[in-house]
C-alpha cells in the first residue's frame, strides 16, 4: 500500500526539524553507488528524516535526489545549496504481546 505524499505542511514541519540535523550520508564525485545506497537506505531505516551532502554541480544534484527517491522510496522534503533533506516513514517496531 503506498502512502499518499506529503502535504506542504507536513514538508514545512519535516524541513523545520531538520535544520538541527547535521549531514549523514556525504555523495561524492563517484556519485550513487550500491555503498552509499546501501547508506541511506540504513540511515532512513533508522532516522526515517535524513540530510545527505552532495559535491555536485545543481544538474547533478537534482539528477541525485531523483534517483535516490526512486530507489529508496523517501520524499525530497526539500533543499539549499549542496544539500537535501529526505523523509521516509519507519518501519512499525514488533512490540512483544503484554502478558
């Protein structure tokens, strides 16, 4: 079931928390490879809201976020400059049954 996206509230709100956030994943000029999807893909898992730093000219970076949101499944909540804000619900965790 693929969830609706977000509103522009909910970017607003999204791009509000993560102006604390400092970069976690940093794409260099070899650009996206299976390591540093791999990367975000673990980073979204965990954060689920991530900023990811690019060395790229605009068209590349643009060309980046696309392809990241297409292999991911994350939103692109929004960015400045060289870096970009990316959003993806969590995983639900297994709670154990209370006895």
């Amino acid at each position: 079931m693929e969830k609706p996206p977000l509103t522009s509230a909910e970017k607003k709100k999204l791009r509000g928390m993560a102006q604390r956030l400092k970069p976690l994943v940093h794409i260099g000029k070899h650009g996206l490879t299976e390591s540093v999807l791999a990367e975000i893909e673990t980073a979204l898992t965990k954060n689920g809201l991530i900023k990811i730093r690019f060395e790229r000219d605009r068209a590349g970076i643009q060309t980046l976020c696309s392809e990241i949101t297409e292999k991911t499944g994350a939103e692109l909540v929004g960015g400045v400059g060289k870096t970009a804000v990316f959003f993806r619900d969590m995983p639900e965790e297994e709670t154990e049954p209370a006895e």
